[in-house]
C-alpha cells in the first residue's frame, strides 16, 4: 500500500469484474495509488494489467467492491469532471491521424469550458516537442508520437495518468527515454503514474511495483520486495537470476532450459 504520508488519489476496495456471467475476472482487487507516486504495473499476458487500468479510469464498471477517487465513487463523475483527474493512454493508440502535433495535443482541452493555466505550447516543452508543433503526426518517429499523447494527457490537467504498456513497440533508447521523461514530469507537477510493463528490467528501476496474477495483487512494493526469483517464476512462468551490477543496480537474466 502507498506510504501513509502520502494523500490517497485512487483506492480500490474488493473489486471484481467479469466478461462473462459465468467467469469472474477480476476478483477481490484492492490497492491504492497515492499522490506523486511512480508504480510499475508487471504480469504475464492475460492476467488482468489492461483490465484494471480500464476500471481505474471509469471505462469498465465493476460488478463488486469500491473504487473511489479522491475520496469519492468513481462512477459519480461525470465523464467531463473525471477527465480532468484522471488520464488512461491505452495500449493501442491510432497514430495515422490526420493532425499536426499541436492540434492533437489541443484535444486535451475538451473536458474545459474554462481553459487550465496549461497551453498547449508549455506541454509541448514539457516533452521536448516545441520545434514539431507544426509537423504531422505521421511525421514523427515511434517516440516522438508517444510523447505526442502524453502531451496532451498532461495538457488534460490530471493528478492521475494511467498508461497501458506505452514502451510497447519501442526500441530500447525511446524506453528509457520515455520512462525518464515520465518521471522528470511526476518530480515536477507531483502527478501519480501507473504503468503496465511488459519488461521486468525496466521495472526493476521503479520506486513501487504490483505484480498481478490472474486478475489479482499477487504483491506490491518495492522492486525488491515483490520481484523476487520465486514471484517471477510463479506469475511469469520462467526461471530468472537476480543478478548485481557493481552500483548494486540489480538485473535479470533467464535460466537455460536443461536437458534431461
């Protein structure tokens, strides 16, 4: 659970959801994300990371349990209201369209009748994209389109940015990139991230990881804490070493399959 200092944002309390009538898929889900936090959301395909970033930000409803953000029932927002708290980048995002890169970033006005103190321009800077405001989506590389939307979800004003795998699709210097973008973000307006990873030595440089596993917490904590040799096996499927570097920075290498 986050630290008791820190101001609860989003609280869930025995979540459950379903696909079907018959198949619970989320069950008893409960964690919370405090203010400034920085978690790294880890498990294997199909255990649940996309669906619990759906019903954190409203898109799915939950048949059970509490889900609260700042201290009040989700489903109680209205949509307007909750956009302006809460921002989910999904997984999949059409990156085809045909817009310069400021006119999409401005698309993260529309929960305002009255304008945040934000600009476009300024969320532009934040990212590095100042000297692209005018080029077309489809000129830009893989990183910089990803920077594009998280452009304009800060431009959306939220406390809250919930991302589904956004290193998904980029080479490993355009990760880095875009993890330590997030990150200068979060010390600089105090923003919470949730982020669902697919790659556990990235995770490993997170403050705060949750590691899910059929739908539930199978454990959230620190990096060391949760992402342990006999964790990773169990939720993953695979035999890993945690190795050291000199800098005590630790890292994975996957066990060799032994013949018999």
């Amino acid at each position: 659970m986050s630290s008791p200092s820190r101001q609860m944002i989003l609280e869930l309390g025995d979540v459950g959801f379903s696909y079907s009538r018959k198949d619970a898929f989320v069950t008893r889900l409960s964690f919370s994300v405090g203010e400034g936090e920085f978690i790294g959301l880890l498990g294997a395909n199909g255990s649940g990371k996309s669906t619990i970033l759906k019903l954190c930000c409203g898109i799915l409803r939950p048949s059970e349990g509490l889900l609260s953000l700042w201290d009040k029932p989700l489903a109680t927002y209205r949509n307007k209201d909750r956009a302006k708290l809460i921002s989910y980048l999904p997984q999949t995002l059409d990156m085809n369209v045909p817009f310069t890169v400021k006119e999409l970033v401005s698309m993260g006005l529309y929960p305002y009748d009255i304008l945040p103190e934000m600009t476009a321009d300024e969320a532009l800077d934040l990212v590095g994209l100042s000297e692209k405001a005018d080029s077309h989506i489809t000129e830009l590389s893989g990183g910089e389109k990803r920077r594009t939307f998280i452009a304009m979800t800060l431009l959306q004003g939220a406390g809250l940015i919930l991302l589904d795998e956004p290193l998904a699709n980029l080479d490993i210097r355009y990760q880095i990139e875009l993890v330590r973008l997030l990150r200068r973000l979060r010390d600089k307006r105090n923003i919470s991230v949730v982020m669902a990873l697919h790659d556990i030595n990235i995770a490993l440089r997170f403050e705060k990881v949750m590691l899910i596993k059929d739908g539930k917490v199978f454990g959230m904590g620190s990096p060391a804490e949760v992402l342990t040799e006999g964790a990773i096996r169990e939720t993953f499927g695979i035999g890993v070493k945690i190795m050291r570097q000199p800098d005590g920075k630790a890292y994975i290498t996957y066990e060799e399959e032994c013949d018999d």
